[in-house]
C-alpha cells in the first residue's frame, strides 16, 4: 500500500504542474456566426501552451470529428470527409485556423475546436459556435404603389419587397429620415420559394399625407433590407410637393382664373363685382361663402352679356 505521505506528495507535483503549464485559447480564436454561400469561411483556433507541448488539435462539426493535428504523426492532418458540407481547403488550413471552401446551406451547423497539451496532463481547451450560411439577395429592396406627387390628405399606400435570400431579409419604412410608426405597417408572411428554399420578405407602409411630410421640401420614403450584420441594402424614393403649397394651390389657381373673369365686367355692375372682390381678397378667400361666389359669377356672366350685345348692335 502506498504510503499516504508519498501519495499527496504525487498530489500537489501535478497540481504545481497543472498552475505552471497550461491551454488557453487566445481572445482571436473566433468561429463566425454568418459566412456567404458559395464563399470561403475562416475558423480560427488560436492558442498559447504556456510552456506546454502541443499534443493535438481537432475539430468538429455537429459532434462529429472532421479534422485532426497531431505532429508526431505522420501525416500530421487527418480530414474526414464526413459531411458533404464540410470542405476543408488542406493548402489553406492550419493547426490555427480552418479554411472551408464553397460553403453552402449545408455547412450550417455547431463548430467546436479542441486543443490539448502533451503528456502527462494532456490539459485541454476548446471553444465551439454555431456557424450560420446565408444566401443575399441579388438586389436591393423594391418599392412598388408609391405615387409621383401627392397632395395633404392623401393616402399613401406602398409596399417593399426584398427577394430570394435565406434568411430572409428583416425589412424597416423611414419617412423623411425617421422610422415609420408600426401603426403605418402592414406585415405580410414571408414567401418560401418551393425549389432554391429562398425566402421573400414584404412589408407595407400606409399612412394619411400632412403638412409636416413637406416640411422640408420632398417627402421622402425609404425602404431598408438588413440580414444579420453581412448585409444591409436601402432604397428611397422622393415624392414632389410640398406641405402648405401643395394643399393651397388649387385654391390659388382658382383666384387667378376668378380675377380674369372679372375684368371683362362693363360698367356699374363690374364696380360691385371688384367691389366684393377686393373685399374678400383682402381677408382670406378661403372664407368666401357660396352666395358671395354665385352673385360675382352671375354679375360676371351679366356683364359680359351685355358687351356682347352693345357691340352687336352695330
């Protein structure tokens, strides 16, 4: 039977060994959470031994060992192909870091890499993620139903679509800069398209048109498409106009062709006609009441009547 002295001397020589020697992975050692389909992805293991021997480095994919290093082997790397997905690049990966080519929907899945000393403690480290593919969209956003011009009180109703990408695009409304209010919003299903998988994402913006959309010009509207943080795409369409102007303006057409009319009025009946003219024009036409515009109109039509006839009396 060993002697218990001699047992907790063994103890404490690996424990001191265990403070003096170990794996620690280096803060740069960093599986991607997104890589493109049909690109590369670069996993990197970075580690420091501290004065350990290196013994091994292995990576999995879903639990499942796919690539090993060991240096006293010969060969040192070891690929399995377990996984059609999992297409090491040999000429590009290292004991640091891995090189995946031609990455598609399949390579989605949980990564882990494992680093361990050598003998007697074999100390291991390891970190693991998962691994996201996404396919982009071949465009950018598209804004359909907007209108060239739009007066106060109308309403806008537009859609945006951003097509065929996994996942599909999250998808935001701005109007003149800020963000939609989700009140304005229309949500719809997002689209599978049943061959490719590809996704379609809409969504709406409907809302009444105010002064305060012209406050500074043009009313703006854009449409943004973000997925995760490797993709984001806009598109904004200006719509002429302007608040007060555009609202007033048939009333401003209608003043002018109402003071045209009055200056082919003869005589007494053409001094009260500019009579009540200058009367409401020096408040606001606007406020004119519906009797004060049929009596000009008639006094206009009168008036002119009676040109007709003095001059055909000749």
């Amino acid at each position: 039977m060993a002697d218990p002295a001699s047992f907790n001397k063994m103890i404490l020589l690996i424990l001191l060994i265990k403070g003096c020697a170990s794996v620690k992975l280096l803060s740069d050692s960093i599986i991607p959470p997104h890589a493109l389909k049909g690109h590369q992805a670069v996993l990197k293991c970075n580690y420091d031994l501290e004065g350990d021997s290196l013994y091994s480095v292995k990576w999995y994919f879903n639990q499942k060992e796919f690539y090993r290093y060991i240096p006293t082997d010969n060969p040192k790397v070891t690929i399995f192909n377990h996984h059609t997905g999992v297409k090491v690049n040999p000429r590009l990966s290292t004991e640091r870091e891995i090189v995946l080519d031609n990455v598609d929907f399949s390579t989605t899945g949980q990564y882990r890499c494992e680093v361990s000393g050598d003998a007697p403690m074999f100390q291991t480290a390891s970190t693991e993620g998962i691994l996201y593919v996404v396919d982009l969209p071949d465009d950018g956003p598209e804004i359909g139903g907007g209108q060239p011009r739009y007066n106060i009180g109308d309403k806008v109703n537009v859609t945006c679509i951003s097509r065929n990408s996994l996942p599909a695009a999250r998808l935001s409304w701005y109007i003149n800069g800020e963000k939609a209010d989700p009140i304005y919003l229309r949500t719809y299903p997002e689209q599978k398209h049943t061959r490719t998988g590809l996704q379609t994402s809409t969504l709406g913006l409907t809302f009444l048109v105010k002064h305060t959309h012209f406050a500074n010009g043009d009313l703006k509207l854009k449409c943004t498409a973000t997925i995760s943080t490797v993709y984001w795409k806009s598109n904004e369409e200006s719509v002429q106009g302007s608040g007060f102007n555009a609202h007033t303006a048939p009333v401003s057409e209608s003043r002018g062709r109402t003071s045209a009319a009055t200056s082919h009025i003869m005589g007494g009946d053409a001094s009260l006609a500019q009579t009540i003219f200058r009367s409401t024009n020096s408040a606001n036409f606007s406020h004119v009441s519906a009797t004060e515009i049929a009596l000009l109109v008639s006094l206009a039509f009168f008036g002119l009547q009676k040109w007709i006839w003095g001059n055909t009396a000749f």
